[in-house]
C-alpha cells in the first residue's frame, strides 16, 4: 500500500501561449514539486511546445484550451490553417502526444500522492452560450452544455479521492461578474460573468452527491486587463464551501530581470488533503526565486497527520 506523503506540492501552470522551453522544466525539478498542472493555451496547435511539456520528467496532468484547437475548432480558425489537410492535423497530434495526461471529460488518479485530479470542459473559450457545437460533437460525442455537464460530473463521481482538484482552461461561473473578477469580461461591452456554467453545475451536483471540491485551477481570462492598467485581475476566490478558485493565467509567463530568466508558476501546498498555502512565483532555472507573493494560507494551525507503516 502506498503511504502519501504528510506533505506535498503541486505547480499550477498558467497560459502557455509558446512560452515553455528546458528552462521551465528546470525551475521545476529545482523548487521540488510532486505534480505539475496544466490549464491549456501551449499555442496555437503549437507541436513544439507540447512535446516539450511531454517531456517534463514529472507527473503531470493538462487541460487543453482554446487557443489548442485554434485551427481546428471554428470555421474561423480552418480558414486560417497554416497546414496541409489532411495531410497534417496538428490538432490531432498534439492530442496523441499529451494522451496520457489529458483531463479531457476525464480524471487522473495519483496514487502516491492520494489526489485524483478532474478535468472541466476541454478547449472551452469560456462565455454563456454552448458554442462550437460540430467540434465538441465529433470530438466528444457532446451535444450541449447539459451534456457537458453531465460528461464533468461522471469524471467527479470516478474519481478514486475525495475531496479532488479541478484542473480546466477557463473557470465556472459564479465567480464574479465584474471585469476584475477572476473570471470577469474584461473587454467591450464590459462586465459580464465569464465563466462556464456546465463546470459550475457540475461542481454543485457533484458535491450533493458528496464529492467535495477543494481546488479549482483555471487559466483562460489572463491577469493583464484590457480595459485597464491600474491593476491586475483578482487571481482568487472562496466560495461558501470553501473550495478555492485559482486563476492562473499570467501571461507573458516569462520575465528577464538583471539578465536572468524568470518563470512563473503558482504552488498549492497540502497537507493530506487540505490546501495550507497558495503562492505565485517568479523562479529561475536554477531555483532563485526572484520574487513569491502569498495567494492563500490556511487560517488552521498546521497539524501534520502521522505516517502509517513504511
């Protein structure tokens, strides 16, 4: 029997958008994370750069986002393909490539850490109304949002832990309907709830039937506001039940600071299964870490639960 450990830490990656390369990969293996997770948007279809995440010499789990079917999932986005059909299919690949750590409509059990992981609504680009219906069809055999709500809630029931994590590219609704919130329209006409309401019931039936939810990590409505410089979007919320929501999306996730890389990556820090501590870094490739702003700390002393037999 496998003993999880009293303590553990996950990496929650932001947007991609092309920015990951070894030195990612390094910072993670430097800093000591157990899980990395990732919220979509590696680029454009972008091969290069998921078969890099591919690679990561960690456990890892991903959500695809939109930009991830950029040419595949709009009549928009086909008439834009820079490669041959069907010759080539991008999309197709890079779904071959990360298969193995995909949270599409699916969840991922991680025995030695005694987490399972959820995935939300693949590709989503977010927005109350169930779009891209041919795609989410062919792909998935989904017809509409109440469909995708129900796929959600039986990888919740399937999942081997409780309470999980949800990983997904854009967050649920509920979470704020300004432009600041975490999952807030921040462009014209402003204001606006953004988030996916099938994530949402979901999350709700699944917790009536008590599965219970202690973290969702998205990406999608980046930190950087459209509508204004002066701050920055809200990065978290607590809900009533007291499940975070984490958005991760800072995007550019590389910064250049006295000729020195730096990555960003928020770290969820558990003890057993109870989130103590959320934090956003700026780290290098060799674990400097340029800067750590605290997200979240539990208000409950720490109390470490004991081993079992080694």
């Amino acid at each position: 029997m496998t003993v999880p450990p009293a303590t553990y830490t996950l990496a929650i990656v932001g947007d991609i958008h092309d920015q990951w390369s070894a030195e990612d990969a390094q910072a993670l293996l430097a800093i000591g994370v157990d899980l990395v997770l990732f919220v979509g948007d590696f680029g454009n279809e972008s091969l290069a750069t998921v078969r890099q995440v591919a690679q990561l010499p960690l456990p890892k789990a991903i959500a695809f986002g939109n930009h991830d079917a950029w040419y595949t999932a709009t009549p928009w986005g086909r008439r834009r393909c820079p490669y041959r059909r069907p010759q080539e299919d991008w999309f197709k690949e890079q779904w071959e490539i990360l298969s193995p750590y995909h949270l599409c409509y699916r969840s991922l059990n991680f025995e030695t850490l005694g987490l399972s992981v959820v995935g939300g609504r693949p590709f989503s680009w977010g927005g109350p109304n169930w779009n891209l219906q041919a795609f989410y069809q062919e792909w998935f055999g989904v017809a509409s949002a109440a469909e995708s709500r129900d796929r959600i809630l039986a990888s919740l029931q399937a999942a081997t832990h409780n309470p999980v994590i949800i990983v997904s590219h854009n967050g649920p609704y509920g979470l704020g309907d300004q432009p600041e919130d975490p999952c807030g329209k921040d462009w014209n006409p402003i204001g606006g709830d953004y988030g996916d309401q099938d994530l949402a019931e979901a999350i709700a039936a699944g917790r009536d039937l008590g599965k219970q939810v202690s973290l969702v990590a998205f990406g999608h409505m980046h930190h950087r506001l459209r509508h204004t410089q002066a701050r920055i979007r809200r990065r978290l919320h607590q809900d009533d039940h007291g499940t975070l929501y984490l958005n991760a999306a800072c995007v550019p996730r590389r910064i250049t600071h006295s000729g020195k890389n730096y990555h960003q990556f928020s770290t969820v820090t558990l003890c057993g299964s109870e989130i103590r501590a959320i934090d956003a870094l700026w780290v290098s490739a060799t674990g400097e870490i340029h800067s750590q702003e605290p997200l979240f700390r539990a208000s409950k002393p720490l109390r470490v639960p004991a081993r079992g037999p080694q």
